[in-house]
C-alpha cells in the first residue's frame, strides 16, 4: 500500500473515530437526563423501543455501510464504483421497504408480544426511519468505500445531535404540558426519522448524481444481482450482526422482561417501572465501553498496516496491545463501577432502586469490550465462523433463559442472564480464534496481575466509600451532592490505585503505556524516579 494512500487511511479512520466516539458519548448521557424528566416509567415506555432505532442505526451507520465500502473498493473504475453502490442501493430499498412494513402493519402484533399494546404507536413511528436506510447506508458506504471518510462522520455527528435535541424537547414537554408516557414516547421516537432525514441531507449531491440519474454503461462485468444480493445476506448480514450484539440483547429483553415481572406476580404499572429501573445500566454499559474502547481503537490502523505489509510479529504485538488495553481498560471501568454504584445510582438517577441488578448488569462491559476488540481483529484476518458461531450462542442463551430468570429473580436475572450471554459469546469467538489470539490473554502471567490489581482497587474504593460515608453521617451521605463528591472522590482514588499497581506490575508493556492518555508523561516519571533513586 503506498505511503500517501496509507496517510489517507490513517486520518479516515481518525476522524471516523473521533465522531463515532462523540456521537457514543451523546447516545449514552443524553438517557440519564431523559430518566430525571420522565421518571422510571416514562423511560420504560423509551427504551421498549428504542432496540428497533438501534438496530436499524446500526444497519445504516456500521454494518451495511462497511459491507458497501469493501464492494466500492473493489471496482476498478469510478463508473462501476457508482454502478455498484446504485445496486447496493436498490438491494437496500427492497429490505427497509419490507422492514418498514413489517413494523407498521405488525405493530400491534409486537407491542402485544411485549407486554403492552399501548407502545404500538411508538413502533409505527420508528419504523419511518427505516425508508432512510438505504440512501444512509449507501451514501456513507460509497464515499467510505473511497476513504473519504468525512461524509460519513459529519453525518452521524448531524443525527445524533438532532435526535437528542428532539428526545430532550420531547421530555421537557411532556413534563410542562402534562403529557402520558406513551405520548411522550411517540414524539421522542419520531426523532429518529427527523435526525435520518437531517443526516440524510449530506449524501444529497451524491443521491442526485449517482443514484437517482440515468445509469451510465458499465465499462467492467459487475456481480449480478442475485450474487450481490447473497453477499448482502452473508457478508453484510454478518457485519450488520456484529455490530448490533447488545442492542439484539435488549431487544430480547423487549420481549421478556416485562412479561416476566408480570408472571413474576407484578402488577403491570410496578413491572412497568421496574424495567425502567433496569433500563438504567444500559448508558452506564455504553459510557464504560466507551472508556474501554476508545484508546485500543487508535491501534487498528496499525494493525491494518502490519497485515498489509505481511508483517505477522508486527500484527501479533498489535493485537496483543490493542487486547491487554481494552481488556486492562473494561475491568477498571467495570470494577470502579461495581464498587461505586450505590452513590453513582443515587448521583444519576436520585434513587438507589435496583442497585444490585446494575451492579450485575455492569460486568457486561468487561465481556462487550472483549467481543469488540476481538471482533475488530478476526474481521481483520477474515475469519467469521466463531464471530457468527459466537453471537448465535449468545443470543440463544438470552432468548432461552431471560424469561425464567425473570421469573424466578426479576431484574437481577435479567442482568445475570445478560452477562452470561456475552461471556458465552466471548468464550466461543476465544476458543474458535488463531492459536495465537488465543495466547494474548495468557501471556506473561497478564491475566492473574490483572485480577489482582483490579480486586485490590475494588476493596480500597469500597473502604474508602464505607469510611467518608461513616464521617459525614448516613443522613447527608443519601443526598445526591453528597452522592457526587464521594463518586468524584472514589473515581480518583480508584485512577491513583490502578494506575500505581499497574507501574508497579509492570502490567503493561512500553507500546501499550504510549496507547494510554498522559502513558508518555508517566513513561518519563517513572524513568526519572528510576535515575534519582539509582
């Protein structure tokens, strides 16, 4: 690959991580407010739904738009790059014209199948969305597909700031004007196919040109649309799957954790709430993985470089980087967050209701951190078996158990069941990887530093938590300005704990410290307090 190509590269993938990350971010605070606004309930009512938008996001943003760049990619011309996204689009037409109806006609169907006919309308509204799917995807597929990846960030910056805003406005006027819950719902679920079309305005020069104008004569044989059509299912239908492992959790949680409070004994307004109560780990599972994520997320370009370079000691130590930091990154947030959480529930959503349940919920980062940096790397050598293998377990595991763990243990089981099946997927992706990806876990004795150094934070932050409550008195220690310096206080100290174990250790290599904020300035510490005691 030449240099100024892979120049090119490099600063794509930047920019399109820098927004993806904000646009992370958004999608997982803007829900902490909407808690405070519409209450336990209301965001019951939000997040019953809200797995249609993410799946149907995903489709747009990640899965069929990476499928689409690598078909882009692979023509030799302008013209078939063109032709080939035209038939892409037309493929991508029929699918949301048919998930589209499916959902408006099927609404109630499903609405009944959740629990509640009243989030039917909800449903409908969503489904709107889906009819910007193709230009969405296609627009962002093309021009990705060229790395051209700007597009595509501004984009997804546009949508998600537009569907915030309007989800906030939602909430913010159905508090002053009295509006039910479902009410609410409907016009915070209609910003998903207002923010698809505001997105949808940067490909509108592309569409006009490309998609919508008399198709120029091909100059190369293109696949016909039967075998594109069959590429769309597997590959793209594999990359649209990886990408929406959580939401596919949630979705099943739609289905049966309502229902299962109900059987439970519940009456339906307290199994209304009580989901809404369990819905509240689902931003804190984003803004953990989001920490977790981020930073190995900067050494995939590298990565790419050393397989295209044929370079496999180069990939290994990568790989291996990329694995030991997210992994390092993810058991941090999820153990801070364990330990933390009465005083993080209480700081952002005023009550401790369900503290054990999120404290349950919370171990997914640790596992869905794993399943993304894994993922990322097996796509990388094409290997897909134990990525569609995995996720097929996972899922089933969910389906088959939520219900009767609800049943027998409400929402804490609904949270274990979650963990378990994303640790089931994991086990099966580690087991069916290369040998070598197999071996980064185990090296070094990495594992077992780790461990320990994470359990020893855990009790210093718990202890720490236990004895500034003990000073200010269980009264003040209850209020949520109290809630917030004792977080504040047991994050920093939890920063201090970890980060000096970890130089201590030697947990991580020299690659991996320069992967981490401020790992160079630290680098530097070390070597001079190394110098001035030598």
């Amino acid at each position: 690959m030449p240099k100024d190509h892979l120049n090119t590269v490099f600063k794509g993938a930047l920019i399109l991580s820098i927004s993806s990350l904000v646009a992370k971010i958004l999608s997982a605070v803007y829900r902490i407010p909407l808690q405070n606004m519409v209450g336990n309930t209301g965001f019951y009512v939000y997040q019953q739904i809200y797995p249609l938008y993410g799946i149907g996001m995903t489709f747009a943003l990640n899965g069929f738009p990476n499928f689409i760049s690598k078909l882009v990619a692979e023509q030799p011309d302008e013209t078939s790059k063109s032709l080939i996204a035209r038939r892409a689009f037309h493929i991508l037409s029929g699918l949301s014209l048919v998930v589209f109806f499916g959902l408006q006609l099927g609404a109630t169907w499903i609405a009944a199948h959740m629990g509640d006919v009243n989030l039917a309308p909800i449903i409908s509204a969503v489904a709107w969305m889906f009819v910007f799917m193709p230009w969405l995807a296609t627009g962002r597929g093309y021009y990705q597909g060229k790395f051209l990846m700007g597009p595509t960030a501004v984009s997804q910056l546009i949508e998600q700031v537009v569907r915030v805003a309007i989800i906030i406005m939602a909430a913010y006027f159905s508090v002053r004007l009295g509006w039910d819950n479902y009410r609410m719902g409907t016009w915070a679920m209609s910003s998903a196919p207002l923010a698809a079309i505001c997105s949808s305005l940067i490909f509108t020069a592309f569409g006009l040109r490309y998609l919508l104008a008399p198709a120029p004569a091909p100059t190369h044989p293109l696949p016909s649309c039967r075998k594109l059509t069959k590429r769309f299912v597997i590959e793209g239908g594999t990359l649209c799957l990886v990408a929406a492992v959580v939401i596919l959790l949630q979705l099943v949680d739609s289905f049966t954790v309502m229902r299962g409070l109900v059987h439970q004994g519940q009456l339906p307004e307290v199994a209304k709430a009580l989901k809404g109560v369990y819905d509240r780990g689902q931003p804190l599972v984003q803004l953990g993985l989001v920490v977790a994520t981020a930073f190995s997320a900067t050494l995939l370009p590298a990565l790419t470089d050393a397989l295209a370079k044929r370079q496999p000691i180069e990939f290994k130590r990568q790989t291996q980087a990329m694995v030991h930091v997210s992994l390092a990154l993810s058991m941090a947030a999820t153990v801070g967050l364990v330990a933390l959480m009465p005083q993080i529930n209480r700081l952002l959503f005023g009550s401790l209701e369900g503290t054990t349940a999120l404290r349950i919920y919370i171990i997914s980062i640790l596992f869905a951190a794993l399943i993304t940096t894994y993922t990322s790397v097996l796509q990388s050598l094409n290997e897909y078996t134990a990525m569609i293998i995995g996720i097929i377990a996972g899922l089933a595991t969910k389906v088959l158990a939520n219900y009767i763990f609800v049943v027998h243990y409400g929402i804490n089981g609904a949270s274990a069941v979650t963990v378990l099946s994303l640790a089931v997927m994991f086990a099966v992706m580690w087991l069916g990887s290369p040998e070598d990806l197999q071996q980064v876990l185990l090296e070094s004795g990495y594992l077992i530093k780790l461990l320990a150094l994470s359990a020893v934070m855990g009790i210093v932050v718990i202890l720490s938590c236990h004895q500034i409550t003990a000073l200010v008195g269980p009264i003040l220690a209850n209020t949520r300005g109290m809630a917030g310096i004792i977080t504040v206080i047991g994050v920093l100290i939890g920063v201090l704990v970890f980060v000096a174990g970890a130089v201590y250790a030697r947990l991580f290599t020299i690659r991996e410290w320069l992967v981490l904020p401020y790992g160079k300035r630290l680098i530097k510490a070390v070597a001079k307090g190394k110098e001035h005691h030598s």
